[in-house]
C-alpha cells in the first residue's frame, strides 16, 4: 500500500479504512450493474428518465445538509443512517414491478446516496493528515491513493464476475435483496470501524455551530476561485457522465455481450486491466511533483477523448444481433485506453483537494460538490433520453463530447492558473466568512 515507512498506528489506520471501504461496497459493486437493466424490465425509458430525475432532485436538495452534518457529528453517524436507507431502498426495489413502488425506491436510495457520499473520504483526509503529518507534499497520499484504486479495482473484478454469474443463476431480483440484506451488515462494520484521531477536533455539537457549517461551506465553494470555477467543469462534464452511465452505458454492454453474464464478465475484464494499469500509475503518479500542472492538462484532455473515442467506436463497430467476438475485444481495448487518463486524474485530484479544502468544512465540501451537480443536472438524464429518442445513441454521443470539451477547458485552465494565496491561509478564509 506504500505505507509501510509509516509509524504503526498510522499504518494501521490506513489498512482499516481502506479495507472497510472495499467491503462496504463490494455487493453494490457487482449487482448495481444490472441497475438500469432490471428497471427497464418493467419501465419505458422515458420513465426510468423521470425516475432518475425525481432521484437525483432529492439527492441535490439533501447532499450538501448531510454533508455538513457530516462535519457536525461526525461521518460514522452520517454512513449510518445512509447505509439504513439504502438497505430499506433496495430491498424494496427488488420487489418493484409498478412505477410507484420504483419511485419509493429511487427516492430511498437517494437519500442514502446524499449521505454517503463524501464521507469516506472525508474521513479519510482529515485523519491522514494527523496520523502522517511528515508528508508535507502528499506524494504518499497519492501513492497510497492509487494502490487503494488497484484494490478498488481488484474489488470490482472478483464482485462483477462472481455475482454476476450468480444473478445469471438466481435472478436479478434475488441480486437486488442481497444488496439490500449487505447493508446492514455495513450498518455494524462502520459502528465499530470509523472513528476518529484521538486528537482531531470536531465542531462543538450545538444548532448554532451547524448552521454555521452550512453558511461556511457554501462561502468557500464561491470564494475560492479555483474551487468555484473546478466545481462548474464537474457540473457540465458530470452532466455527460449521467446521460452516459444511466441511459448508454448497460445497454451497450448488453448490445455487445448479449447475457448477463457476458455482460459481467466484460465489466470484470475492464476492471482488471485497470487494476494492472492503476498498480504501474501509482509509481508514475508518486514522481509527479507537480500536482497541478499535469492535472490542469489531463483535466482539459481526459474526458473529451473518452467521448469521442467511443463516437468512433459505434460507427465503425455497430452493435448487431449475434455476439461478435471482434466487436466485444475492441470494445475492451477502446474502453482501457480511454480510462488510463482519466485514472490519473482520479488520483491527482483528491491529492490537490487535500490542501485546498479547510478540513472542518471537507464532508460539507465534498457533498456540496456532487448536490451542486444534480441541482443543474435534475433533467439532465431527461433530456438525454430525448437525444436518444431523436437522435440515436452516436451523435448524442457526439454531443457529451463537446460537453466535456468545455468542461475540460473551464477546469483544466483554472487549475493551471490556481496560486496559492498567503496573505490569507484556508482557515482565516473560513473565520471570515463566519
């Protein structure tokens, strides 16, 4: 893990976290590829849309709350309660047939998605930087992050291709209830596992100093001019991703690999090659002194190339009724060339963010993120199946490329020009905006 020139307690810590995270999300991992493709089953695309839609209008409005209440009580309480309602929301989305039972599902999930998210890492941050305080320029913070990224990645292989051989058995509605039933195990792995330095500090627990956290949080996210400008690249580039991931994505895989099977095995294949990649990025990654310089370029090049190398793929490879063995293979390697840019960036990011975040305010911040996301996203998944519907998956493809242009431009550009200010630290930003 790059972590074994730390002390023991820090060492410790680091295998803890990170392996609570794997087996956390190891059930969401394998079955939540057949997600989208269970909903249609007994749902038209444009109602799966609207669902997104409803899904997504919950999780902006409670993301950035729960993020801040997060910093407040603390992420074990937060991941909780998060994982409570995601164990109600797909247990109850395993038994769906009729779009009203679907709709409380999707609103379930929701809410355990706006807790969730973020507070892993804010976890994660905050304490790495006490337990490692000798790292002043995060390059173990970035190689440990990127042998994390292997595991994840390895995590992914073994759980796409186990269970999806094993819903390919039992069924998709069987995949679903033990993803709910997981859960709750989660519920008790992070009562016990997540807690904090003895000497980190957190907020008092009084109303005053909540309210506080939410007024502050927003405040940096707009002052800091290099955070504001990165967060509008993530709207517009995320917007893509969403069309991408909800409404593209599984039904390709499906159109190329025809079972389920094929299609957890083509996912799990994916997987492993980036794990492999990820292993020898992690030591490429470890001598990029400069941060910010190699993340403003792979910001502005990464996702547009990602796009537009797949417009190309679908002309030149459109998907038939049979399985082809051609198609399938150059789907792989057209999917593994275009995410090894995208895995720097991954790893580069949280390494930045590391410093340019104030950590009382880092779960409010990385929930104010993706709420900021979904808010101008809402009919993003909408519109997308409208595309679709008129213009065909290619050039709607076409167009989440251009997107992601303009978003790579916008973050890319504004991290290269990102100077640290010293006439005023992270935290006097945060006592004046109190």
């Amino acid at each position: 893990m790059g972590s074994s020139s730390l002390d023991p307690e820090a060492q410790r810590f680091i295998f803890k976290s990170i392996n609570l995270m794997l087996i956390t999300g190891f059930f969401e991992i394998g079955i939540y590829t057949f997600f989208v493709l269970y909903s249609l089953e007994f749902l038209s695309i444009e109602q799966l849309g609207l669902l997104i839609g409803i899904q997504f209008l919950f999780q902006s409005i409670l993301d950035y709350p729960t993020g801040a209440l997060g910093d407040w009580i603390g992420q074990k309480w937060i991941l909780v309660t998060s994982y409570l309602f995601f164990g109600l929301g797909y247990l109850i989305f395993s038994y769906a047939e009729e779009f009203f039972v679907f709709l409380v599902a999707f609103i379930l999930i929701a809410i355990g998605n706006s807790q969730h998210s973020g507070a892993y890492m804010t976890w994660l941050d905050n304490n790495y930087k006490i337990y490692v305080p000798e790292d002043k320029n995060r390059q173990t913070y970035s190689f440990i992050f990127s042998r994390f990224q292997v595991l994840f990645q390895l995590n992914l292989f073994i759980s796409i291709l186990s269970l999806g051989f094993l819903v390919d058995i039992f069924g998709r509605q069987w995949g679903f209830f033990v993803l709910g039933a997981s859960h709750f195990i989660s519920i008790i792995l992070v009562f016990f596992l997540v807690t904090d330095h003895k000497d980190y500090v957190r907020p008092p627990k009084e109303k005053k100093e909540f309210l506080n956290l939410l007024k502050e949080g927003i405040g940096i996210g707009w002052n800091n001019k290099t955070l504001r400008y990165m967060i509008l690249g993530m709207i517009i580039v995320q917007g893509a991703l969403m069309i991408w991931a909800n409404l593209i994505l599984f039904p390709m895989y499906e159109s190329y690999a025809i079972t389920d099977v094929g299609v957890s095995f083509t996912r799990a294949i994916i997987w492993l090659y980036g794990a492999v990649a990820l292993f020898f990025l992690g030591y490429l990654v470890k001598r990029i002194y400069n941060t910010q310089k190699w993340l403003g370029i792979l910001s502005m090049i990464s996702m547009p190339l990602f796009f537009f190398m797949f417009f190309i793929y679908l002309q030149i490879m459109p998907a038939g009724d049979k399985f082809s063995i051609v198609s399938w293979l150059l789907l792989i390697v057209v999917f593994s060339m275009v995410n090894t840019l995208g895995s720097i960036v991954q790893i580069l990011i949280p390494k930045f963010f590391l410093d340019l975040i104030p950590d009382k305010n880092r779960n409010s911040i990385y929930s104010l993120i993706p709420s900021l996301i979904m808010v101008f996203n809402i009919l993003t998944v909408t519109i997308g199946g409208y595309l679709i519907k008129n213009l065909g998956i290619i050039y709607t493809i076409l167009i989440l490329s251009l997107m992601a242009l303009v978003a790579g431009l916008i973050s890319g550009t504004t991290i290269l020009k990102h100077k640290v200010d010293s006439s005023e630290s992270k935290e006097e930003l945060v006592k004046n905006l109190a």
